[in-house]
C-alpha cells in the first residue's frame, strides 16, 4: 500500500434512528444510520416505514403532480384521436351524400331527357299516321257512312214490316 493517500481507520460510534448504538470501525469517527440489525424488517419481522426527512413527500411532490399531469395529457390526446377520427368519418359520409346526389341527378336528367325522347317519337309517329291517314280517311268515311246508309235502310224497311204486320 501506498503511504499517505488512505484515509485512517478509527474506531467509530453507530447511531440508529431506533436509539440503538453500536461501535465499529471506519474511516469517520461517527455514522447515524437509519436500520439496524435491531430495527431491521428482516430482522424482527415487523414491517416499519420508514421516511427519513420526508424524502417519500419530496418524491411525491416531485413526481405526483407529473403522473397526473401525464394522464391528463394522454387522455386530451385521446379526446383528440378520437375528435379527428370523428371528423374524418364525417367528411367521408358528407362527400358520400353528395356524390349520391350527383348521381341521382345525373339520373334524374337522363331520365327527363328520354322521356322527352319518347314524347317526341311518339309525336312523330302520331305525325306520321295523320300523314298517312287522309289518303284512307275519306275511304274509311265512305265506309262508314256506307255502312250506316245499309243500317238505316234495314231498320227503316224492319220498322215497315212492322208497321205493315201491325196494320194487319
């Protein structure tokens, strides 16, 4: 060993926060310690707290305020997730609602637009048959009022015979 860089070994004196002493060797002449093997847990199967100048409250004044300040910020985080992810799906339902108006309409035009279509070929084709008909009107005409000429001409000589049989 070196000669004059160690500390000296003297006897020293062990005060326990339980009022035990006892006396050993150190490099300091007095030591106050907080267990002893006459206060210790494992020792006499007590369990004792043991909070030497508050340092227990200095943690949790230290560190307590942080936990909760901790869970107040993940839950404004959360609240937050959940906001955005409610927003998001609103935006999708809105766009959604208007994209099934859009084709709704676009429906709805081409429905109006064929319907027009169909008025007008079935004004064409109404067109057409007016064109068509005056050559075969007056034949039809002439039907008919041939017809209706040999009705009246049989219900005429009918109502004759009748008169006849009655006179009779």
């Amino acid at each position: 060993m070196r000669t004059g860089i160690h500390p000296e070994y003297v006897e020293c004196k062990v005060h326990c926060s339980c009022g035990a002493t006892f006396m050993t060797r150190s490099t300091k002449p007095t030591l106050n310690v907080e267990l002893c093997s006459q206060c210790h847990p494992f020792y006499t199967g007590k369990q004792k707290f043991v909070d030497t100048g508050g340092r227990v409250q200095r943690f949790a004044d230290k560190y307590a305020g942080s936990s909760e300040t901790v869970i107040t910020k993940d839950a404004a985080e959360k609240a937050a997730r959940q906001k955005a992810h409610a927003e998001a799906e609103a935006k999708i339902r809105e766009a959604k609602a208007a994209k099934d108006a859009a084709e709704a309409e676009i429906a709805a035009k081409a429905a109006r637009e064929e319907a027009k279509a169909e008025a007008k070929a079935a004004k064409h084709a109404a067109v057409a048959v007016v064109e068509e008909a005056p050559a075969e009107e007056p034949v039809v005409e002439t039907e008919a009022i041939e017809a209706e000429s040999v009705v009246e001409a049989e219900t005429e000589s009918a109502e004759a015979v009748e008169v006849e049989e009655s006179a009779e």
